[in-house]
C-alpha cells in the first residue's frame, strides 16, 4: 500500500513539477537522474586519471612534488559540465556536488594511480565566502567521493585570507593570491598521510599548489589532486 502511495505521489509531483535535465532541460524519465541520457553520455571526460604525466600532473612539475593528478571532465564554455557547475555554486544544488563526487569517485577507484588514500581534502572557502554561498561545493564533492571508495572525508585545511576572484588574473598573479592563504588543522594529524586534495575546477593550479605546499609542509607522505574539471 505505501509503495503504492509512494508512486502516486511522486507522479503528482512529476505533473507539476518535472525534473529536468541540468544540460538540456528536456523532461526525465523516472529512471534518469540530475542528466537525460543523452547528455551524460555526451559528458567530455578527459580520462586524464588514468595515465601519468596527463596535462593535469604537468602544471604541477617545478612547482610542487604530488604522486599524481587528474580531472574528470574536460570544463568547456555553454558545456553541460558549465552548467552543472554553475547550478551547484549558485543555484544551492548540493546534490550535484555529491553525484559528482561519486563519478570522480569511481573513475578514481578503477585508475589505482590513487590507491593507499588515508585522507580526502577539500579546498577550503574563506569562512565570510562559505557563509554567503551556504556550504563549499568541494566538500560535497569530497563527500561524494568518500561516499564511492571509502576513504575517509577530512576537513584537513583553514583558509586565512578572504582572496578577491582569481578569475581574470595572470597565472603569476593567481599564484601570489593564494600563495600563503591556506593552513592545516594543528588538531587532525597529518605526520605520514596519503592525501587526496579536491576541488571543483583546475585553471592554472594555483591555489591547489598552495594547498599542497601546506600539507607537505605539515608532514604529508604524500598528496595526490583530483579535480571534476580542467579548464
């Protein structure tokens, strides 16, 4: 009987509010999910997870030592990627962040280039940036993440300074923003761990090489990046 209900609900609910696709908004079935099948098919991914020295791990050398690096998806202008990014940081869509945390999870899991993972980090929001948007989508996608493979979730990093937009700035410019805005937990310990760092796009890595640089500096054995895009 509640199943019964259970459907009957859900079809009034379809009637008047359909779920729509975050790419294409055509209506979806009840066997789809936040895409239409077409256009998760037609996601570009990078597959840049599964093999070294990928474009992603390059931004990296001279820079900072890291095990390895990948981006699921490849962030193009007007993409379905764009918009599901755009509806996750600004349309308060927490359950895009953790679907695609899962999908990064899973493309990691089958890479074993990130196996041995003690920690999952999230890049950290500035607290006032964290208030305003109401939650930081790297720590749903850390979430997500955790959710597909088991290794465990932690808020490892603080951001110290509140950094205007990195958006139309040099690469040098991008790297002196953040360049010493991020520390770890004293409480959480660091000292031997494997840590995977996550965050929502790849630009030009500088805030993640900021991020590594503070890990390292705590006595991280090692740290790998994942990101869902590279742009």
């Amino acid at each position: 009987m509640l199943s019964i209900l259970n459907y009957w609900w859900t079809s009034f609910l379809d009637l008047f509010f359909p779920k729509i696709c975050l790419a294409c908004e055509a209506n979806l079935s009840e066997q789809e999910g936040l895409l239409c099948i077409k256009c998760e098919y037609h996601l570009p991914l990078t597959h840049y997870c599964d093999y070294k020295d990928n474009p992603v791990e390059k931004m990296f050398w001279g820079r900072v030592p890291i095990r390895a690096a990948g981006s699921l998806y490849f962030y193009n202008k007007g993409s379905g990627v764009q918009k599901m990014m755009h509806q996750l940081k600004y349309k308060r869509r927490k359950d895009i962040g953790i679907w695609m945390g899962n999908e990064l999870g899973k493309k990691l899991k089958l890479s074993h280039r990130f196996d041995n993972i003690d920690f999952v980090v999230p890049v950290p929001l500035h607290p006032k940036k964290e208030f305003k948007r109401g939650y930081n989508q790297s720590v749903l996608i850390a979430m997500g993440i955790e959710e597909e493979t088991g290794w465990k979730y932690e808020g490892l990093l603080n951001r110290k300074k509140n950094n205007p937009s990195q958006t139309r700035k040099s690469k040098y410019d991008r790297w002196l923003n953040v360049s010493s805005s991020f520390q770890s937990d004293e409480k959480i310990e660091v000292e031997g761990k494997n840590i995977l760092l996550v965050d929502d796009v790849i630009t030009t890595g500088a805030t993640l090489e900021a991020n590594v640089l503070s890990l390292l500096k705590s006595g991280a054995n090692s740290v790998c990046v994942a990101t869902v895009a590279s742009a």
